[in-house]
C-alpha cells in the first residue's frame, strides 16, 4: 500500500509542522485541517500542501475533507482542560479518533496513524489524560477492522525548537529569581527529539510491517525532573536553586495553579507524573538533548560549560 496523498490533523502543531515539512520532500499531496486559516498561513510555503479551515469534530465536515486521502494522521491531543470533569479530554482523545475511523472506514481510507502517549492506559492510568489517551489507542485498533490499517505512536515528552516542555521551563526560569521550587522533581523522562518522531511517523506511512502496531518513542537518555531544569538554567546561563518539593507540598502546588489562567500545572498533570515516562525494551531514538537543546535555548559555548559541569559533579 503506497499513501499519495496524506491528511494530517492537529498539523499546525509542534510535531504536525515536522511531519508535514517532511513529507514535503516526497511527492506525496499533503493537506492540513486547521481551525483557523489565516493563522497559520505561513505553513503554505510547504510543496504540495493544501491548507483548509474545518472544524474536526464535525462529523460531517471531517469526511468532507478527508475524501480522497490514502491515509490520515492523527496528532491532536490535550494536556489540560478548561474545566474540570474530563469531558474535554474524552471529547478529543476518545470520542474524536472514534469518528476519524469511522470516516475511514466510510470513505475506504486504508491507513491511519494516530498519536497515543507513553503509558496511556484506559484501566490503569494514574490521570485522565492517561486514561483517555489509552481509550482512544484502544479505540482506533480495536475498530479498525482489516480495511484500515492503523500503527500507533507512544512518545515520551517531546523536545526541540519550540517545544512546549524546556520552553516552558526556561520562561518560568527566567522570572523566577534564585529559588525555582519544583513539583514531582523525581518524576523521570526520556526526551525524544521531534525530528525523530516525525522520522517515525513518515517511515511507518508505507510499511505493512508497522500495521497493527504499537511503538513507545524514547530517547536514549533518561533524567529526573529536577535534572532537566537544572539543566535548561545552565543552558540559560541562569544560576537558580531547583528546590524539589515533598509530595505533599507538589499535590498542593497542583490544586492552587490549576485555577490559574492557562492552567500552568493541574491536579491530572501531578496525576500523569506519578508514573515514569520512559521505555522499557524498546528501540530508542538517537538524538540526545546536548545535540540539539543548546542551538535553542542557549548556544554551544554554554552547553560546552554544562558538559564539563557534569563531569566535575557525576550528573549525567
């Protein structure tokens, strides 16, 4: 099965523009459904891509334009909700791949690859992000039938320029003077380059040996919390204390910041961060943070400080 033509949803996003820029470099036709047009129509500079506003949970809109597409890839998720009862999360995570396989079944669409997270789990899940996240994993296998050919894709947080992970803490970072008090400082990652999530997702496309599958995307180091904060300040050249808060002390931090604007840290955050994301037995991604982190957050001649940092103190 070769897929000519590519709908990505959620394309506008941090992966969604690695993968769609990509792509560009094949001849496949790629088109992007975005809520809003005009914000994003830089991304029109891309080969081979058609840009169409469309609301994706309408059912009927979503099949009008994925007529004629040979695969669909799935990227849209949330972190957090603006209430507090997880219909957000069911709408987008379950009830949203729900109908985009429906449509692919209706439309004869053969292939859908679909963005989970590493240890969603619909049972198990410590948080309902994780919980529906896994529902909606489950979802798209399950019902896909032998007509539509799915892989999954289970990352741990996800870095690069732009990102929404060191970003974030280097803004915090850079206002908060000399103490940085951290929740679930213990909590461990796997950062995993968004190039190379993007490499997954094109690879897979066309190869029958990833149908059916289910891969969790690490890269090949692992850090704590604290570790990586502590590591984007030197980046920074920023000289904080990370002071990692008692469990008590990071679930209250949770209840407080989740009524702040934007929801900078919720009670489902702390939840989700009681379980490790990192990869067992798996294939592990070859980008490392020094590689790539320095050119965005800081520059070489920083990262060439931090590095002999760590080989005074034994932080690796």
């Amino acid at each position: 099965m070769k897929c000519n033509s590519v709908c990505i949803l959620g394309g506008t996003g941090f992966v969604g523009r690695y993968i769609a820029s990509r792509l560009a470099t094949s001849d496949k036709r790629i088109r992007l459904l975005t809520r809003n047009r005009e914000r994003h129509r830089e991304l029109l500079v891309i080969p081979n891509l058609e840009l169409v506003e469309a609301d994706v949970f309408d059912t009927r809109q979503l099949e009008t334009h994925l007529k004629g597409m040979d695969a669909v890839i799935n990227l849209i998720g949330i972190l957090n909700e603006t209430g507090h009862n997880g219909e957000e999360f069911r709408k987008v995570h379950v009830d949203l791949p729900k109908s985009i396989v429906g449509a692919c079944l209706s439309l004869g669409i053969p292939r859908l690859l679909h963005m989970s997270a590493i240890n969603a789990d619909a049972n198990t899940g410590p948080s309902i992000y994780l919980r529906t996240k896994g529902e909606g994993e489950n979802a798209v296998h399950t019902f896909a039938t032998n007509r539509l050919a799915v892989t999954s894709f289970r990352p741990s947080v996800i870095f690069g320029p732009n990102d929404s992970f060191l970003n974030r803490f280097a803004g915090l970072l850079k206002k908060l003077p000399l103490v940085f008090p951290l929740a679930c400082a213990d909590a461990r990652f796997a950062p995993v380059y968004v190039g190379d999530v993007a490499e997954r997702f094109i690879k897979a496309l066309d190869d029958p040996s990833t149908y059916g599958k289910r891969f969790d995307l690490c890269g090949p180091q692992e850090y704590s919390l604290k570790e990586l904060v502590e590591y984007t300040a030197h980046i920074l050249g920023l000289k904080r204390w990370v002071i990692g808060l008692p469990d008590f002390a990071s679930k209250m931090q949770a209840y407080v910041l989740e009524w702040f604007p934007g929801k900078p840290f919720s009670v489902d955050n702390y939840r989700s961060l009681q379980i490790d994301s990192v990869c067992r037995d798996t294939e592990l991604q070859p980008t490392s943070l020094d590689m790539i982190t320095p050119s965005y957050l800081g520059n070489s001649n920083r990262y060439i400080e931090y590095d002999r940092y760590r080989k005074q103190t034994g932080k690796y």
